[in-house]
C-alpha cells in the first residue's frame, strides 16, 4: 500500500514556533513500522514558518512577504534536520523535497517531480515534502499543505492520504466552543459534506484549518485515494488507517479520477473572476465534456487576463466549473453571445474543454 501522510504546523511546533521533537519522533516511529510492513510512505510536514519564528527570535510571526519566505527556509532546514535524525533511527533515510503548485501544472514539470518522488520510493526513501515557502511568488497560504498532499497522493497513485492534525477528526460543530458536536466517522464519496465551507479554524500557527482539509479530502476522493483526517497524537494511528480500523473520520474514495492539473484548477488556484453563461451552456459544459464558446457567455465578472483560472457560473447561482480562461475580460466582454463564424479568425474557445473543470461530483 502507498500512504501519503501529512502533519500540521499545531502538530509539530509548540506555541512559540519551537519544534516539537516528540510529536516528530512518534510519526517516524509509525512511519518505520508500516516500512516494516511493507508499505511506501510519504510525509508532508507543515511547521517551517513556525519554526523559523523560533529560530530567528521573533516574538510572533510576521505579516510581511520577505520575512516570511526568509524564516520559511531558516526553519525549513530545522525541520528537515529533526526528520532525518528521527528517520535514521530506524535505519531510514529521510529525503527533501520541495514543491508547489506550478509543480502540478505544467506538464514536464509535473512529470519532472512524479519521477523525482517514484524513485525516492524505489530507493527506499522516505520523502519529506513541503510547500517551497522560501521562493514561492504567491502567498504562502495559496496552495496549502493539505492540498499539496493532495496533489502528491494522485501523483504518486496512492491507496491512501492521513491528514493528521490538532483535531480527532470532522465534527457536526466545532467541538471546542459546542458540547454537543459529534464526530462524523465515514463521509460517502457523494456526501454534500464534501462540499461544504468550514471556517478556518486551527492553531493560527499554520495556513490550513478543517476548511483546508475538506477541501484536501475531496481532492483525494475525487483522484481515487481514500482520505482519514485524524488527531497526530492518537497512539499508532498510521498503522491504525493502514489497518482499516475506525480512526477519525474516513472519506470514500470516488469513482471519478481527476489528474493532478485539473485538480489543481478546481481546487489549489487563486479564482480571478467569473464568467456566467446561459442554461443551455450550463447544461451542455455539465452533461459532457466540451469547450465553452463565446455564444454561451451572458455576463463577465471581475478583471482577469488569459491564463488566468476563473469560476463559470449558471442562470440560477453559485459556480458549477471552473477553468483556465483563454482570454482576457475585455476579450470575452467584446465576443460574449455571438457565433463563433461572427468572430475574427482565431477566436473561438473562451475556455477550452482540457482546462475546464466541472465542480459537480
């Protein structure tokens, strides 16, 4: 079996960014024992920033981009540095990788990294990942962890991806402010709970919350790979999952396989704008795979230029795809409900059918 593993910042760090060694320790002594098995294991860690707070000596961590990607890498080789003294204890040998989310768009470079981490695994590695904080152009909290997991649990085909964070897993309410909240065991693959908005939440330490892991979870159910959100802390968990038995909440697997760069689009992309389009375009972009035209659009929303990754949008209300639009607003303002043989020659998909993704399971 191959298991993709992720750890939250609140789950490696203390209250003051320090790195908590234990809470490492415990994972890799888990990690050993499902290598023992047999199993291939990847680990996302969160917690670099943090890290780099305690590192440098700041008193909190900073708003500004520049301090942020400088403490990501002082805390980035902390971080790495306490995996691979814990890894080696079991004889294993730890191995950094760093990603973004260009990393799963473009296709060389998608293939690039998927080679990287398949032979990582082929060597006996255990590959420790995280987001590329330290020269990344966008915010650190575009493309999350939880997400980056995602991407890399359907890069690598696994059979599993365990979000281990501060929580037991998905409440009906947050359970630190209602006592009644219960945790929800199984989510089915076309649960609504797959689609629903949860505040942010967490330690304030991270860049995720549950928000981030609903959306990781559906990531990973709409590649094929099971998903079990968990409490890090919970005595043997990793094997636990491995095992089949009931820990935190598990969310099914779904038939429908997405590859990595339109997950990436309906999930992991900062959303420029809108494009909204008639019934019979709404039906036709749902029903089949097909590109939407210009006679389909009624109405542009916000300012966005080609390449950009927009929301499509129905008659009746909230998005129903999302995709790489071809055109920048003004061109789709001037072109909206007229034929494509009414068009200038070379003008025709609005967005094109291989980078639109309908958000509907």
């Amino acid at each position: 079996m191959r298991v993709v593993a992720k750890i939250g910042t609140a789950s490696v760090t203390d209250d003051h960014g320090v790195i908590e060694r234990a809470a490492i320790a415990k994972l890799c002594d888990e990690v050993a024992v499902l290598r023992r098995e047999g199993h291939d294991v990847l680990v996302v860690s969160s917690g670099a920033v943090a890290a780099g707070v305690a590192a440098v000596g700041l008193a909190a961590r900073p708003a500004d981009m520049p301090t942020l990607q400088a403490i990501s890498a002082a805390g980035q080789s902390r971080l790495v540095e306490t995996y691979n003294n814990e890894l080696a204890r079991h004889g294993l040998v730890g191995a950094q990788l760093l990603l973004d989310s260009l990393d799963f768009v473009g296709r060389r470079q998608y293939l690039h990294a998927r080679q990287t981490l398949l032979r990582l695994l082929e060597l006996g590695c255990v590959p420790v990942i995280n987001e590329n904080d330290a020269v990344a152009n966008e915010e650190l909290r575009f493309g999350d962890n939880d997400r980056i997991a995602a991407l890399v649990a359907n890069s690598v085909r696994a059979d599993v991806l365990v979000l281990l964070t501060d929580m037991d897993g998905l409440f009906t309410a947050d359970p630190r402010r209602d006592d009644a909240a219960s945790l929800i065991a199984h989510v089915a693959a076309d649960d609504p709970l797959l689609s629903i908005r949860t505040d942010r939440g967490g330690s304030g330490r991270g860049s995720g919350g549950m928000a981030s892991k609903l959306v990781a979870a559906r990531m990973a159910s709409w590649s094929g790979v099971r998903c079990v959100i968990g409490r890090a802390a919970t005595p043997n968990i990793l094997p636990d999952v491995i095992a089949g038995e009931s820990v935190g909440t598990t969310f099914a697997a779904h038939d429908r396989m997405l590859p990595a760069r339109k997950l990436w689009i309906a999930f992991a992309a900062d959303v420029s704008g809108a494009v909204v389009v008639d019934a019979g375009a709404e039906e036709a972009l749902t029903r089949r795979p097909t590109s939407l035209l210009p006679a389909g659009v009624v109405d542009v929303r916000g300012s966005f230029v080609a390449g950009d990754v927009v929301d499509v949008v129905g008659p009746a209300g909230p998005p129903f795809a999302r995709g790489i639009i071809s055109w920048d607003a003004d061109g789709v303002r001037s072109a909206m409900g007229r034929r494509t043989s009414d068009l200038p020659a070379g003008v025709d998909e609005v967005i094109h059918r291989d980078d639109l993704v309908p958000l509907r399971s």
